[in-house]
C-alpha cells in the first residue's frame, strides 16, 4: 500500500474537518465546519481531556506519561465527537493533526491516528503545526485581514510574529530565555505552589493589598529590536524569596512579578505596532497562546490597541489553551487554498518552526 496521499478536497461550499491535538498533556479532538463562502466557521463538536492532574505530583509534564494517557483516550475521544456531531465517519472531508512543536510521543500518537482515519475513508490528511494553529483559530469568528501582527505567548513560546498569509510568519522577535508561560510556572513553584503555575500567579496578584515595589529588573526593555527575556525577572523573584522574605507579602510579589513582565510585553509591542502600522499598514493585533487568556495581561493589551487605534483580537479562553479546534480549523485555512492533503510519510517535527511552514 502507497503511505502517499493523493486525496484531494473539492468541495468549497462546505468543509467539515475533524482535527487532534495531542503535542502536550491535552489530548483533544474537534470537528469544524466551515460554514460559508466568507472564511468564518463553526464547531460542531469538541472534547478535551487534560492531565494536569497526572504531572501535578511531577511539577510538570512527563513526556512519557503523556504519550501513554495520549493512546489511552484518543479512540474514546474521537468516538465521542463524532457522536455528539451527529455526523459518521464518512461525512467527514478531511483529517489533521499537530506534527509540532511539542512531545514527539504525543505527536505520533495523534498524527498516526489521524493518518489512519484518512488512509481508511480517502480523504486527505493535513499536518497542522501547533502555533500555527494558535493564531489562526482568531480567524474562525472574524474576518481579520493579512498581514497582522500577532504576540504568542504560552508555556513555551514567546513570539512576535507578522502574519503574512495563513502560511506565512516572519518572526520579528522571541524570548532569548524562558517562554513567559514557563517563567510564570517557574516562580509560582519557588512561591511553593503547584504545576500549572500561570494561574495561581494571576489569582494571587489579585488578592495583593499593599504598594510594595520590589525592584524586579525588566531586561532589554530599552533595546531597539523586539526580543524579550524572562529568566533574569526569575532569577530576582528567587533572589528574594531565598532572602529574609515575608510570606505575607506573597500576593504583593505576585503582582510584582507579573506587573514586571507584561510591561516588558507592551513595551515591545507598542514600539512593533508603531513601526508596522505605518512600514506594512497593519491594522489588528492578534495575541495568542495558552497565557493569552491571563485577564490581566489581556486588558493591558485591549488599553495598548485602543490608544494605537487598531484592532485588538484574542480568542475566547477555551481557545487560548491547546484545543483541537483551531488544528482543524488550521487546515481548513489551509484546503481553501490548496486542497491537497499532505503526504502520510510526513514525519512529526518536535521542533518546527513556523517560519519553515
């Protein structure tokens, strides 16, 4: 049997594609369809099964642990979709699923399942990177414009990206350390706190009563390109903590903290939006990712674009984080504009960049 693919998609009144998303600790599976002419669409079932209850005890995730609850629920959860759709297999056009970045256990556990469906029904197959996904799932709702600017932000990523097509990035800046996700985890673990740590600094910085400044550093805020760097705000955050540190005062350095490196975001991100809003005529600001659903950071974000005069777009919250939906949706970008499927050799890329689309 030839492992290439050369089912095409050819209707473009309709699409419905069936996507899974298994790169981290959620193991996810969506249907989408496409619903008009315009570029817009609908889920028409979602199931995310997360283990962060598995890798709490860890401090985060196991990659082998991963891979195995990937295999364990996937069947179940695909089943499960389909049912709640109303549709049967053969209904639906086409099947994609993340070849990277992230664990490669949970990559081939995903990306053969749904090479699998594609081979058995002769439909195509589309390989979605997961960044990729990230940003274009704004475009589900709305009608957004190319180029744009987008900010990914998540637990191991920190990007800033101008989006010139569906697939095409040109990275414009990047954390040189630690992602912003991973620097939040980082501190709410020397704070004494569990895995995932991103939402337990938001909740503490709400909570904090006093004006106490700690003098957290905020690398390379005044250069001139746009890159970022996290580990030196970690760094100081451990510094006083090692130190003569008053529990009280937990909540107050949490609010620190995370005041600290949202300004390192705006900063950036205004001076970006200043430069392509007149060198590219960018008119909207995507911010994505899985630390995008951090209200906090958001509402900075919403103040920034309404004074730059563009528009402001981020996913609902359930979107933010790693979801099969915008896999699906991915592709579905993709088949509109070349409705090949990819080839059911292409192997999962722990590492792919989005510029090498």
């Amino acid at each position: 049997i030839s492992i290439k693919n050369n089912f095409k998609y050819s209707n473009f009144k309709i699409m419905i594609v069936l996507g899974i998303e298994t790169s981290c600790d959620e193991t996810s599976v969506a249907i989408v369809k496409k619903k008009n002419r315009f570029l817009l669409g609908d889920v028409l079932s979602e199931n995310t099964l997360s283990q962060v209850k598995k890798h709490k005890k860890f401090g985060g995730v196991v990659p082998e642990l991963a891979s195995r609850e990937h295999s364990n629920t996937l069947d179940y959860l695909v089943k499960k979709t389909l049912k709640e759709s109303g549709l049967s297999l053969c209904e639906i056009d086409a099947f994609a699923a993340t070849l990277g970045p992230g664990l490669l256990g949970g990559l081939i556990v995903g990306s053969n399942y749904a090479k699998t469906l594609a081979l058995t029904t002769k439909k195509p197959f589309v390989a979605v990177n997961h960044l990729q996904g990230h940003i274009l799932v704004t475009r589900m709702k709305r009608i957004i414009k190319f180029p744009f600017l987008c900010l990914l932000v998540s637990g191991g990523h920190t990007q800033m990206l101008l989006v010139r097509k569906y697939n095409d990035f040109k990275l414009i800046g990047e954390t040189l350390d630690d992602a912003i996700g991973e620097a939040f985890d980082k501190v709410a673990k020397l704070m004494g706190y569990s895995y995932p740590g991103g939402p337990i600094i938001e909740k503490l910085a709400l909570k904090a009563k006093k004006k106490v400044n700690f003098n957290l550093p905020e690398p390379l805020i005044n250069s001139k390109n746009f890159n970022f760097s996290f580990s030196g705000i970690k760094t100081a955050t451990r510094k006083i903590i090692d130190s003569s540190f008053d529990k009280k005062l937990k909540c107050e350095l949490a609010k620190n903290f995370q005041d600290c490196v949202t300004n390192c975001l705006i900063t950036k991100c205004s001076k970006a939006i200043d430069l392509y809003k007149k060198k590219k005529k960018i008119n909207s600001f995507v911010l994505a990712g899985g630390v995008a659903s951090n209200k906090f950071i958001r509402e900075k974000f919403i103040n920034l674009c309404a004074k730059k005069s563009v528009q402001f777009i981020v996913p609902e919250q359930d979107l933010c984080v790693d979801n099969a939906t915008m896999i699906a949706w991915a592709a579905i970008e993709r088949l509109q504009i070349n409705k090949k499927g990819d080839i059911l050799d292409f192997e999962p890329k722990p590492r792919w960049a989005l510029e090498k689309l």
